[in-house]
C-alpha cells in the first residue's frame, strides 16, 4: 500500500513514515521486507519479498519514489519473492525482479521468472552483450536473455551442488568474474550446528561446464567490482557457528579465507540472515553488511591482500539490501514478519526505509563482537589458522581451550599489523590437557590481522571476544 503525501514529510531520525509499505491481511499475512533497491530514470525504485511462494504479500512488489518523497506502486508490480537487481550495461537496462526497466522508466515483466523466488542477477558467462544468468531461492540457476525476454534453465543446484535435502535450500546470491559464476546458498539450520560437516550451505563456482564446491558452509553474499579496475577480487561472506567468513578470490582458482567476529546471534540461521550485502555507496567506496555488522570495505586490494576493512557499528536492523540516492544513503527495511499467520503477536506486516548519510552509520553502535578460528575443532602442529579480523575493536581477549586428554599444547598467537601479511611473533601461550586459558590484549594494542599457531596435534578452540 503506496503512502500519499499531501503535506511536508514527517522525517524521523531518518524514517518518513509516508513511505512504510504495509501488505495486506488477506489472503495470508506475509513478509513485506525490501530485497532490493536501485537509483534509475529519475526515481528509487525498489521491491519487495514476501515469505514463500503462494498467495500471501498482497498489495507489494515494484515501487518508486520520487524526488518529492512520493510514493507509487507501479502498474506491472507482482507479488513475490524478489532480492535482484542488476544493470545490463549494453542494454543500459535495470533488472529488478522479474522486470525489466529502461532509462524512461518503462518497465518489461518476464512471466516465466514471476514466480520463481529470485535472489540475484549477474553478468552471463559467455554472451554478457545479451544475456544474464539470474539465480532462485530453491536452486533454479537460468539464463535470461534481456533482449528476447527467454528464459533458459541451466542447472538444477540442489542435485549439481549435491545438497541432502535434509534442511530448506536457501540459494541467496550470485557474481560472475575471471571465467566463472560464483553462488551462494546460506541453509544453516540447529541440525547444521549439531552436525556441521553435513551442512547443505555452499559456496560454489562454475565454469560453464562443471561446478566446483568450495566451501560447506553458510553463504549469503558475493560481490566485487565489476570492472575490475580498482581491484580483480571477487569477495564472498558467509558463516559457521565460529564466525563470519570472508573468502577472496584474486584469480580463478585462488581463494583466501579470512574470518570476522560475529556481532550479534540473531541472524545465525538461514531464514535470519536476509540479504547481506556488499555495495559501492560512494564513488568507488564498498559497504560491507553481515552478521550484524557494517564494515568498510575497500574495493582495490593490493599484493593479494585484503588489508583495508574496518568496522563501523553494530546494528539489530535487517537490512534487505542499500545504496546511494539523491545524496543519501538508503537502508531496505524488514520491520514486522509475521510470516503466514504463525505470529500471533505480529500485526500488519510492513516495513520502511532509513534516509540518511553515510558517515551516519558511525553512530549507530559502537563495534563489538565475538568469534573463533576454531571451534572444537582439530589442528595440525604448525599449521595457522585462518586470519581474524583484530583493527578497529577497544577491548579485545582471547579465550583458548585444549580440549586434548593428555599432553599441554603451546599456541604461538601472531599478528599482521600492517595488513599485508607481515606476520609477527605476538607470544605464546600454554594450554594444559583438557584446559583453559584466557589472555587479555592491551588496551593500547592492535593489529590489523591475528592469527594462532598450534604447536601440537589437538582439539582445540580459540575464540575472540571484542568488547
């Protein structure tokens, strides 16, 4: 339901109330959250996803504002599930949904993708002029070619990706670089937690021929500069039930992994998670959102490393997705989920969006998080484990567990404070079979990087807390 506005806005920290999209009561109460925005033809235009497939959501889909603030469902708007948006660049068109929008702001729909839950569009892997291939939440990986309209299913990724089928596939985003499409599906449910090594979360590339899995775990985004000028990195976040993992690809075939505190347990699961993103929100400036969580995150990387990401704030809001407009930074809401009916103390499903600046974001909550590079998990003596973010937190601990029967074990910690891989002796400490041991960092002292190094075969988990 589209807000009319009749005199000057109200605006409220941030929020116009007048521009609240609200879905219907019937025939089912549903999500209405923002999947995507995206400045084009003079307006903001933006979508919505409902829960599931099937009649729920009524009264969302395809919105714009004007530059007045005004508020308008568009004609060809259909309910669905829709987190995608993309500019084919030769067709200097915005895909958006299962629609198509030229520079005057008329809009094409493509029937076959309505109603597949859509959660991303990427460049096409062999006819970009053409073509995109664009990725369902259950798996359906298609091709589109924006001129015909032609929809062509390439792979079915339940049964390419070999997923179990033991919990709800969740596919959440695709980016096609170096000769391959990237995806990402974050199913994480508490049999995941329990059983990690039979998780169906994926990250996975294809070359046009055969797919690769890259990870087992929980995967919600992947993003890069699509030029590739400022950089040829190809990033990736996703989590486990140790911490938010970030994995960079600098060419096919190479992959880095690094790992981030988790500021928040409330978007563990699949269905908490959402969207997040990673997003250009001034010239040549990324925005990284997750885990509760907003980061800087440098586009360029130099010497194949990713040195320059900072946190910003931790935040409880659901983003759907962000970008930049008219001067301001726009944050997708998802306020009230009462998803079919199952929440009796949801009302009116609904949600909003934040206008402000991005300096603003600053002031939202003070960085602060947690996480391991192991949890319970054997290493191998002399082997590090994967680097953990360490810049832009006040108070910092480590916490270190043997969980070995017999036999004390020494854990050399190290530090890259210069970001580029110039890893240093920070000290060791020694942890006594079946034992615990805490350290605490000076409050004067950081590093960019730190990481920990067995010097024994154990069990063992290492966990940061950054207060």
């Amino acid at each position: 339901m589209a807000g009319e506005r009749s005199h000057t806005p109200v605006n409220i920290s941030g929020v116009f109330p007048h521009l609240g999209l609200k879905a219907g009561h019937f025939p089912r109460r549903s999500e209405t959250g923002v999947g995507a925005l995206m400045p084009w033809a003079d307006k903001l235009w933006l979508i919505t996803y409902v829960s599931s497939k099937g009649p729920s959501g009524s009264e969302t889909g395809l919105f714009t504002i004007d530059d007045d603030l005004t508020l308008t469902r568009h004609p060809a708007s259909v309910v669905g599930t829709y987190a995608n948006r993309m500019i084919h660049h030769e067709t200097t068109t915005l895909l958006i949904g299962p629609h198509a929008v030229d520079t005057e702001g008329n809009v094409r729909t493509f029937d076959d993708l309505v109603d597949i839950r859509l959660t991303a569009t990427c460049r096409h892997l062999h006819d970009p002029a053409n073509k995109v291939h664009v990725l369902g939440m259950e798996g359906e990986f298609m091709e589109l070619d924006v001129r015909s309209g032609a929809v062509t299913h390439l792979a079915d990724l339940r049964q390419e990706l070999q997923l179990s089928g033991r919990t709800q596939v969740h596919f959440k985003d695709a980016f096609c670089r170096h000769g391959r499409v990237v995806v990402a599906n974050n199913s994480y449910y508490p049999e995941d937690f329990d059983d990690p090594a039979g998780c169906d979360g994926r990250l996975a590339e294809w070359d046009g021929h055969e797919w690769t899995i890259l990870s087992r775990a929980q995967w919600n985004t992947t993003s890069g500069s699509i030029a590739g000028t400022l950089s040829p990195a190809v990033f990736t976040v996703g989590q486990d039930r140790a911490s938010q993992i970030l994995m960079v690809s600098h060419a096919k075939g190479q992959w880095d992994t690094y790992r981030l505190p988790k500021a928040t347990h409330t978007q563990d699961h699949a269905w908490t998670t959402e969207w997040p993103r990673i997003r250009e929100v001034e010239s040549e400036r990324f925005l990284l959102d997750a885990g509760g969580m907003f980061y800087e995150l440098p586009a360029m990387t130099y010497g194949g490393r990713v040195w320059g990401l900072k946190p910003i704030s931790t935040h409880l809001r659901i983003v759907g997705d962000f970008c930049n407009w008219n001067g301001l930074l726009v944050l997708a809401g998802d306020q009230t989920t009462p998803i079919e009916d199952f929440n009796p103390y949801a009302g009116q499903p609904q949600a909003g969006l934040w206008f402000g600046h991005t300096d603003e974001l600053w002031s939202f909550g003070k960085p602060s998080g947690w996480g391991g590079v192991w949890c319970e998990q054997p290493v191998a003596a002399g082997v590090p484990s994967d680097p953990f973010l360490m810049t832009g937190f006040e108070h910092k601990g480590l916490h270190l567990v043997n969980h070995a029967s017999s036999g004390a074990v020494q854990f050399a910690v190290e530090v890259d404070f210069t970001g580029w891989g110039a890893w240093q002796r920070y000290g060791i400490i020694e942890v006594p079979p079946g034992g615990y041991e805490f350290h605490a960092f000076h409050d004067a002292f950081s590093a960019h990087w730190v990481r920990v190094v067995p010097a024994g075969d154990c069990t063992a988990t290492a966990w940061f807390v950054y207060t």
